[in-house]
C-alpha cells in the first residue's frame, strides 16, 4: 500500500532511549507523524530513569532530549498499558501501520551454579532498580546486614553495585537515590566487596570512569593482587592488537591500585581476576561461595578464553549479586531467539524465525531488544535511526500492512478495558510532585515508587 510517511500511524513499546530516538527518527522523517509511545509505567525514561546510578546525574540529563520529542505535534504517551497483558500485539497491529518493539532487557542471565536459588543470591538488575525505585523492586529485601557481599561480572553495573554498597550515604543523600535504599543502605553493615571477574584486567568491560571511581571513595580502598596483572601471551597480544584504549587505561588504574600501601579503610572492594564462581554453599541462605582460578588462552579468534584449573577458593559471602549480562524476553505473537536473547531481525525489521529473510509486516525492532545488552545511551539513537531508515524504506517501497476498518480505536479498547492510561501531562504531574518532595530534604527529587500512589497524584491533578 503506498501511503506518504506523515500520514503513518506509528506505536512505539518501551519508552527508554530506543523508543525516544524512534520516535525523534520518525519526526524528523515526516513532521506530524503520528507517534502513540506505550509504556507499562506512569513514568518514562526505561533505563535512563530505572538503571542509571543515582550519583551520575549528568548522564540523566538526556531527559531533556526526551522531553523535547514529545511536545512535537502528533506525539501522544500511554502510559500505564501492559503489552502482552492490557493488549496484545496482533490487537496493535490491527490499528497501527507500523509497530516498533523497544521494550529492552528485563531480565538477568543466570550463572547456573549449584546453590544459586538460596537466599541472598540475587540479580543485580534487582538490585539496581531497587535503589532506583523501580515499582516492581521497590519492596525487594536485600540483607545487607551481611558483612561480606560478593559481585560477581566486571561490567559498569557490577561498578555501579559495588560503588552504591561501598560509597557514604552522606553522599548518596544528595542525590535520587529511593528513600527506601537510602534508609536500608546507611543501616548497612557490608564492609567488603568482593569482585569476581571470569577473565583478566584486558578483558574488563568497564569503563575507565567507572573502574577509577572506585579508588576515589571516601573511607575505600580497594584491593588488586599484582600477581592478576602479569598478562599471559593471548592477553598480551589482545592488547596489542586492540584499537580502544579502555584496556590499557584500565590496566594502568589497577597497577596504581596494586602499588598503593594498605590503609586499613573501613571498607575495602578485592577484585578477583581470572576466577569464575562454580558453586554457592549455605542451608537456607548463602554462607559462602566457591571459586575456580582460571587460566587464559587464545580462542583462535584474536580473543581469549577462561579455562578453569584444580585450585579453588572460597569467600565467606553471605550476598551474591550476578552481574554477567541482561537478557531480552519473549512477548506472546513476536518471534524470539531465545539463544540470544533477542527479537530476531534484519536490519530492525522483525523476521519469522531466526535466520529467516522473511519479514513480519510492520513490525519492528530497536535498542536492546533487536542488537543485545550491548553499548551506551547513544548507541541507541544509531540503532534506532538504522531501524526507522528501513522502516521508512519498506513505506517508499509500498510494504505498508493495510488496516482493517470499523474496528476500535485503541482508546476505545483501553477503556472498554478498564484501563487507566496516563499521559504526559499525567506524567509531568508525577515529575513536579517528585521535585517537590525532593526539595524539602534537599534533594533533587524524591521518587514516588508505587504505581497506585502515582495513579492517586495524577487522579488529584497539578498541585
């Protein structure tokens, strides 16, 4: 069907950064465009609101990007829609040209080590959105009057975990940290974080930033055995070969760290490189945690690969957090990979099966969902942009579903649902209510973490 790009009507799912770059793709294309944003939260923002650390404000600012894509014309936000629950994909798809799936990660990957359903052994994006005020994780309890607690993964949310249980809550108390964290987290009586990393300081995935932040808390020290930073050959030609500079830079913070005479801080974060844990111990809740010294070698493919050896180790944790990788989840009538965790296909335009060419009509992909938990907030607006180009390139090339008529407007069968959409006036509501409450302790908002007190707010309008 040919149909000029303005004339679209376009459903987003998932408001974090992928679904706004859509979005700001889509309008850029064609000014007034029509643009429904669902999200199953009152409040927008995904990630950027729920996963970034609460001491890194500057990386929320991209909040304004967002607010200023949805005052173009032709925009609308649903707010409070459960896809898959409230309504079902087919039932979108039945009443928008073009669908575009940006519901992200929501899920951890498992370690799948014997002892990992005790007690105390816990997702790391469930802590994360706990201290962010996630609805869902808003009542989690995590024990932290336990002395030890051990993080295992080195990526930037295994830095942000360990940098929350580490840091003062003086500190924290400046920032949007959720009350309930804050509260919990200055009764806190962990006093050593351990950090367990499957390969060595060359294969770190964090970030130099966050990496150094560690070594720059008050009342911290951090602890490197210089033994981890004596690279094999694989690790040494990895580096060599590498064109980033993270590594080298990485490996030139812990060599620092390494060199640092003792301080007996109150608290203290040891890495463990080059060590996988293989078993969690305890009766009912975690006791301990056994891990496996590995060795390196090449993978024949310029990486390399952890091969576990006999000499074990155990750390006398009684928390674990798992931070080894999001994963995408299926949504009932989408096609999905559950080997990678992803929506399968091509180019953001969604295919039957993995491996296919055949593409499913006006449905598409962007963010974590289509590429993997992979890249920053920016990394979005390439893949989105990259999505909405062929998205628009199948309307040029006539690839437009044809809706059914006479049928219900999504409106309607929200209603007739019973359903409370929120909007974003309803939203900014919440956003003036948050900052206000904020304000009186000093704070730059406080965060309102139940989804029936939000309903509440809005229902009793602007203050």
């Amino acid at each position: 069907m040919s149909i000029p790009p303005s004339s679209l009507r376009v459903a987003i799912v998932g408001s974090g950064p992928a679904g706004f770059y859509a979005a700001e793709a889509l309008q850029k294309a064609a000014p007034g465009i029509s643009i429904d944003l669902i999200d199953r939260l009152p409040t927008p923002f995904g990630l950027v609101r729920g996963g970034v650390a609460p001491d890194h404000p500057k990386i929320k600012s991209v909040t304004r990007i967002f607010d200023r894509i949805a005052t173009h014309p032709g925009f609308r936000y649903l707010g409070h829609v459960r896809v898959g629950q409230d309504v079902t994909v087919e039932e979108l798809r039945a009443r928008y040209h073009m669908l575009v799936l940006c519901y992200g990660a929501e899920t951890d990957r498992a370690l799948g080590i014997p002892g990992e359903q005790l007690a105390g052994s816990h997702a790391a994006t469930e802590f994360v959105a706990w201290y962010n005020g996630h609805p869902d994780y808003a009542a989690t309890h995590f024990d932290l009057t336990q002395g030890e607690v051990a993080v295992v993964g080195i990526g930037n949310v295994a830095m942000d975990v360990a940098r929350i249980l580490a840091k003062p809550t003086s500190v924290l108390a400046a920032t949007d940290l959720a009350d309930h964290a804050l509260q919990a987290l200055a009764a806190s009586q962990v006093h050593t974080i351990h950090l367990v990393a499957r390969r060595g300081p060359v294969q770190a995935a964090c970030t130099t930033p966050e990496l150094r932040e560690l070594g720059e808390l008050e009342g911290v020290e951090v602890i490197v055995d210089p033994r981890d930073l004596e690279l094999d050959a694989a690790s040494e030609a990895q580096l060599a070969a590498m064109e980033d500079r993270n590594p080298a830079k990485n490996l030139d913070v812990l060599r620092e760290w390494a060199s640092r005479p003792r301080t007996g801080a109150p608290r203290t974060v040891v890495l463990h490189f080059n060590a996988s844990p293989v078993a969690l111990s305890g009766n009912e809740r975690v006791e301990g945690m056994t891990i496996v010294r590995n060795r390196l070698e090449s993978d024949g493919r310029g990486g390399v690969r952890a091969v576990p050896t006999d000499d074990t180790q155990q750390l006398p944790v009684g928390l674990v957090f798992r931070s080894v990788g999001y994963k995408g989840k299926a949504l009932p009538g989408v096609p999905f990979d559950e080997r990678t965790g992803v929506v399968p296909n091509l180019r953001g335009h969604v295919v039957e099966q993995a491996g296919s060419t055949a593409t499913v009509p006006g449905l598409y992909v962007a963010g974590w969902i289509k590429r993997g938990p992979q890249g920053i907030i920016g990394t979005n607006k390439l893949c989105a942009t990259d999505t909405v180009t062929q998205l628009l390139a199948d309307v040029a090339a006539g690839d437009v579903p044809v809706l059914p008529e006479g049928g219900s407007s999504i409106d309607q069968l929200l209603a007739e649902r019973g359903v409370t959409v929120t909007s974003w006036a309803d939203w900014q509501t919440l956003d003036t209510a948050e900052q206000a409450r904020g304000a009186a302790s000093g704070r730059p908002r406080l965060k309102i973490t139940n989804v029936q007190e939000m309903l509440e707010i809005i229902a009793a309008g602007p203050a």
